[in-house]
C-alpha cells in the first residue's frame, strides 16, 4: 500500500513507458477504485491528460460488479476495440483491487468471444498475477460467484438483442440448507441471513441496501437468560428488576414495535402487568397452567400463535416481548417451542422444545415442576404440526366423546412390593355448557373399598377402569395411588390432550407418553401401557340435565359414586384380568419423548385470556361461539355383566386391528369371569331400591340428594375429589392428610 508520495511517481512511471510506445489518444483507461470519486490515482492520470472512467471495486464486500456495470465495461469495451487495431486498453486496479479487475478481464474475454469456456477464460487471467494474490485480497473465494457472471456474460451470445435482460421482481421467500455445516466444532451452526442490493420499490435508486437481516438474537437471549430467577422477589424488588430490563429493551428497540405476552399467575391484574402499564406497554395476558398441567388449552395456543404470526408479519422491525412470572417458564418455553413449529422455523417437535430449553439454567424444570411435562408438550406440538397439512380446518371443532374406560397394563410399583391403588380424576370443560369454558371435576373414583384396592404385579396383568363419562375439548387425566388408609396420595402419572385429535376412539400411550414424576420411571415396567377407549354420542339419544331419578342415576357429568347403586360384590370401577387369562396386547404408541424438560406454575381459569388493550386480531370463533351437533346418551345403572358386555362392543368398534379385537377378548374374559355373578347382582338391585342400613346405599342416597339440591352435578364432583395441584395444597381443601410431594407456590 504506497503512500501518495510514493504512489504519483511509481503510476507516473508505469505512463511514461506505455506513452513511450503509444498514442495517448489510442488508450481507453479504466480504474478500479476504492470508492472515491475523485480518488488518488484518478488524479495522477489527469496529470497527464487521461481521463480514467472508475469503476468500484466491489459490491456490498464481493469482488464483483453489478449487471449493469458489467455490460456498460463490455459495450465500452468493444466499441474501443472496433474503432481501430491501432485502440488499446489501459486497466488499473487500486490496491485490492486486482479480484475485481480478473473478473473484468476473464467476461471481456467471454464477450469477444475469445475463450468459450467461463472456467478457463477465469484461469487465463489468473495465470498472470503472482501465485497467492487473490487469497491476499479476498478473505473469501470469490470464484463460485465469478462464474456465475461469466455464465450471465456466455448468455449474450444466444440472444444479443435480450442481452441484458431486463430485472425482475420477486420475492424471496426462504432459503433452505441441506446437511447442516460444522462451524461450532460440534457438527452445528448459528446461521444469520443478510440480504443486499437495490431498494425494489426506488427503480431510479440503485445503491445497495440491506433488504433483510435476521436478528442476532443472541444478543437478546442474553438479556433474555439474565431474567430466570429462581427467587420470588416481592413487589419492592420487583419492579426496578422489571423496569431495568425494559429500559435496556427501550434503548435498542421502539416501543411500538413491541408485542408483549405475559403468563401470569391467576390474577387478572397483575403486579407485573401493571409494570409494563407504566412504560405505556400493554400486556396480554395468558395462564401459566390448565389444571396443574404447565400448558394452554388449544383454543388459548391458536390465539397465541395467530397473534404472533400477524405481529411480525406487519414489519421485519416488529418484535415479540414474552415474559412469564415466578414458576412460569414451562409454559413460556412450550409457547416458544409452538411459535417454532407453526412459523415453520423447526420442522421437527422434540428439537424446537429442546432448543427452547437450551437457554434456560440447567434444573430449572424440575424446580419449578413435580412432574416432568415433556409428553403433554410435544403431543400438543404435533397438534400444531398438524395444521401445515391442512390450515383452513385447523384447528379442528371440539369432539364430544364418551370416555367410556382406561386400561392398565403391567401395574406399576407405587407400593413398594410391587403393585398400586389406583386413583382416577379427570378435568375438563362441561361437555353441556358451551359458553363455559372453564375446568371442571368430570370424575373421580371415591375413596371407598367398593371402588380402591390393591392390585399387584404378580396377581394382575391388567386394570380396566370404567369411568363412562362424556368428555369435550382439552382433558387432564390424572391417575394417583394411595395407600390402605386412603390418606396419603401419590401421583402415578398425568396426561393432558384434546379430543379434537383423539383418532379411531382411542388413545395409546406408554410410559414415555406420560407425565410423571422426575425420578419414578424406574417404578414403570418397560412394557406399561395406558389404553384409553372412547366412543362415539349417539345421536339418537339426550343427556339429561335434570336431577336423577330411578330410571337414570348418572348425570353427565359423572362421579362413580352414582354408579353405587348397581354394585354388590362387583367392583364396576376396576375390572382386575390376571395374568393366566389374558396376553399382553401389542398396541404401537405414538412415539418415544426424551427426557425433555419443561416447567408448571400455579393454577388459573382458562378462560382469562385478557389484555389492557384490543387484541391485533381475530383469530375464530371460540368455545363459547360453539354449539353441539348431537345429542348425548342417556347413562343407566346397568348392572355390571351389562357394563362389560357394553365396553366390549366399544371396543371392538375402534377399529380391525390386532390390538383392538385383543381388547374385546380382555372385555369378554372379564364378562365371564362375571357371569356366574348376574342373576345375584340383578337381585341386588332390586333390593338396593329401597336400602335397609346399607353403607353403599346411604352414600348413593346422599350423592343424589346433593345433585338435587344444588342442581349442579359438577359441584357434588369437584367437592368429592381434592384437586393435585398448588391452590388446593395452600387452601387446605385436600385432605388432613400429607400427599408425598408439596408443589411451591408461586
């Protein structure tokens, strides 16, 4: 690199030489110049009256010229050359300059058509510089996109009064890299996209500009890691640790191109909704779990990711601001993970969760969560996938089905020697309320022996539980074992879904499907299986609303209870099959889920979606806009051979398959093991008409009178069963009794 005194008299030189031996007049000078207009060597060739036309030396850091400068070099070029033998070309690059000048050089020779060949036209010319020259200038390897050119320049010759074509407009929508390159020495990357040249919509404005670049977000995450915090900072601490957050956000970015969403802990009016009120930024707000599950209902996703989606559609300026209060990462991870998947940035579910939970400090799930939530998250993230497949039908209306029974197999060891006693609650909206969609009790299996027992490993393969209640929307299953006082609870395993997705009428799920407890897998035998089975409302037939009479004991909403009144010595809420009658179906479960990791919080009504401000959009009609289409079933006390025979036809109504018709035969094997048992179970309901002292009959009679008088049977339901989860631990509404974990409050 000369100086300037050094520089006039080493290119003053090089002039005298050629001037020398030609006329002034024969040379046409082209300098590649470092993007002055009036730089140092242009001045130099004033000196000695040549008038250099410049030309840069590269496009936004490529070696290259634009279309048009190539073709105004190569038009200019040619009509020097044609005017006479005696023309010549004088060509200078500046310093660094000599990519760009090769470029030249190799498309003149294309144009002339003196080298047919683009690669060897290139080769040419290179052959003339000192070994090593372009490495010297040129960090990168500019020949890939020389060629590229050249083949633009070769396309002149096809159709010279075409040549150059005309620009196009289009839109690029996306670019795609197959086989993933190793840059962090791991076998990955962290790619970002930047995209250069003319504005599109200024047609006399040809300067580059930066037309897209993709957010380094890591400068985001940075901050964004720096708000996990495992304390619970009173509302003094809170707000200046908020408000330092938001002052640093407000510097790089414009407060009108915020969206903020904020999971918040049941409160309608938050503490830290109304931080975000002071900085003029209005929060919409959504729950941290449904029913002890850290997830949204599919009616709240649909509304969060339609909200994103249209948010930063508007501008490539607009940014998404989600924070979540104490205890709600889980969450807030599974919204981001669903953003991932319905924006169609991760095709692949189990790695957008776990790329979400990369960022978050190791152990903060099963800090914040009992139970690991993983299963539920990524069964509602292939919800989400779904919608690709067909986006005007997603998401799907609500199904309202019967569940009619789940079936174990192989008992877990929740008892220490090998067996449990299982418990069976399910939550969900009231199927006959569409206005409502808030969570209610649907069932619960009593505390009573006539409907709790031991069941053990060695002396059962398999649990049917007969629960026989409708269901609609997003259900929470929940399964607890107790021990023989009924006093203690522990959790088996949980199970969040919507029967929107429920497909053939019924729902496979194995030990990694489920949501369980962090350090009880071990406790599941490798082959456990949960069967749920479910059935179609029959059309032809009405649930009943009203209170119960002789005729019809079950209401929609159903409590096994009700169900008392058909039992003798048959327990109908557990078929218990052993081992010597029945094989091990062969069912095949959705998929195997890692040990992914997500967070719960505290508990809160689904319906509160609310914000300080209108929301951008409207993202459909929701469950209160609904109506049902059939009718529901009437539900009478059969006896039990009746119950079995009816669950046997449900489910071999599912479908022709190996493991369905193995179903049916479990069902029968049940019925005859039951058979001998009829005649005396059809006596005994005759005579518990009218119960004499009987302890099952008054239980049954109390239960139907509390339906009566309240006119809710969900209230008797939801009174009957202490709720697994936070509020119910700090309100003292679960039993006396200590359950085997506590959840923090948040």
């Amino acid at each position: 690199m000369l100086e300037e005194d050094e520089l006039k008299p080493y290119v003053g030189g090089i002039l005298k030489q050629l001037l020398a031996r030609y006329s002034i007049d024969s040379l046409m000078v082209f300098n590649f110049e470092g993007g002055k207009k009036n730089s140092q060597t242009a001045r130099i060739f004033s000196g000695y009256d040549m008038s250099a036309m410049g030309y840069p030396r590269n496009y936004e850091g490529c070696p290259l010229l634009t279309l048009e400068m190539i073709h105004h070099f190569l038009r200019s070029s040619e009509s020097w050359l044609s005017l006479s033998q005696d023309n010549f070309l004088l060509i200078h690059s500046e310093h660094g300059g000599w990519p760009v000048l090769a470029f030249a050089l190799a498309a003149l020779l294309v144009y002339l058509r003196r080298c047919k060949d683009e690669r060897k036209a290139l080769e040419t010319i290179h052959k003339y510089a000192p070994p090593g020259l372009v490495e010297l200038y040129s960090p990168l390897n500019p020949a890939p996109s020389h060629l590229r050119y050249l083949k633009y320049v070769s396309r002149r010759h096809k159709s010279p009064e075409l040549w150059p074509p005309a620009d196009r407009m289009l839109n690029l929508n996306c670019a795609i890299i197959r086989t993933v390159p190793n840059f962090d020495g791991q076998g990955g990357c962290r790619p970002i996209f930047r995209i250069y040249g003319p504005d599109p919509l200024a047609p006399n404005d040809s300067s580059a500009k930066v037309l897209f670049s993709t957010p380094k977000t890591d400068d985001f995450v940075q901050l964004y890691t720096q708000c996990f915090s495992t304390d619970m900072l009173e509302e003094d601490e809170l707000k200046p640790y908020v408000g330092g957050i938001l002052k640093q956000l407000l510097a790089r970015y414009s407060i009108d191109s915020l969206m903020v969403f904020n999971f918040e802990g049941g409160k309608k009016n938050s503490q830290t909704a109304r931080i975000f009120s002071g900085y003029d930024m209005s929060a919409m707000g959504y729950p941290r779990n449904y029913e002890g599950c850290p997830l949204l209902t599919l009616e709240m996703i649909h509304h969060f990711l339609r909200s994103s989606e249209s948010w930063l559609s508007l501008s490539q300026d607009n940014f998404l601001l989600i924070h979540s209060e104490h205890g709600g990462w889980p969450v807030l991870a599974f919204a981001l993970a669903a953003l991932l998947v319905y924006l169609r940035r991760c095709k692949d579910e189990r790695k957008a969760l776990e790329t979400i939970h990369k960022y978050a400090p190791p152990g903060l799930v099963e800090l914040y969560s009992p139970l690991n939530p993983a299963p539920s998250h990524l069964r509602y993230l292939k919800y989400v996938s779904r919608r690709h497949k067909s986006p005007e039908l997603w998401p799907p209306a609500d199904r309202m089905l019967n569940l009619n029974c789940a079936i174990i197999r192989t008992v877990p060891n929740f008892d220490g020697q090998g067996g449990c006693r299982p418990i069976f609650r399910i939550y969900g909206p009231d199927p006959l309320a569409p206005n409502d969609s808030s969570a209610k009790v649907l069932f619960s299996t009593p505390k009573t022996d006539d409907f709790v027992q031991l069941y053990t490993q060695e002396d059962s393969e398999i649990i049917k539980i007969n629960i026989r209640c409708p269901v609609r929307g997003d259900i929470v299953m929940e399964c607890v074992s107790v021990d023989e006082d009924f006093k203690h609870e522990v959790m088996v395993f949980r199970v969040m879904f919507s029967t929107a997705f429920v497909e053939d009428n019924l729902l496979l799920l194995d030990r990694d499907q489920i949501d369980i407890l962090w350090d009880t897998k071990h406790r599941f035998p490798v082959d456990f299986r949960v069967e749920v089975i479910f059935s179609e409302i029959d059309a032809t037939t009405s649930i009943h609303t009203s209170e119960p009479s002789s005729e019809s004991e079950s209401n929609h909403i159903t409590d096994a209870a009700s169900e008392q009144n058909g039992l003798n010595n048959v327990h109908d809420g557990f078929d218990v099959i052993s081992m010597q009658e029945t094989e091990i179906s062969n069912g095949t479960p959705e998929h195997n889920i890692p040990d992914s990791r997500s967070v719960q919080t505290s508990q809160m009504e689904p319906e509160n979606i609310h914000s300080s401000a209108p929301e951008a959009e409207s993202v459909g009609p929701t469950i209160q806009d609904r109506e049902l289409s059939v009718d529901a079933p009437k539900f009478e006390d059969d006896n039990d051979a009746i119950a079995d025979t009816s669950s046997s036809q449900e489910a071999e109504s599912v479908g022709p398959t190996s493991q369905e018709d193995e179903l049916a035969e479990n069902a029968s094997a049940g019925e005859e093991s039951e058979g001998s048992t009829t005649n005396s179970t059809a006596n005994s309901d005759a005579q518990l008409a009218d119960p004499p002292g009987s302890e099952a009959d008054a239980a049954t009679a109390e239960h139907s009178d509390a339906n009566s008088e309240s006119g809710s049977p969900s209230g008797s339901a939801s009174s009957s069963s202490p709720k697994f989860d936070e509020d119910t631990e700090e309100a003292g509404t679960a039993d006396a009794e200590v359950q085997s974990i506590e959840l923090e409050g948040s």
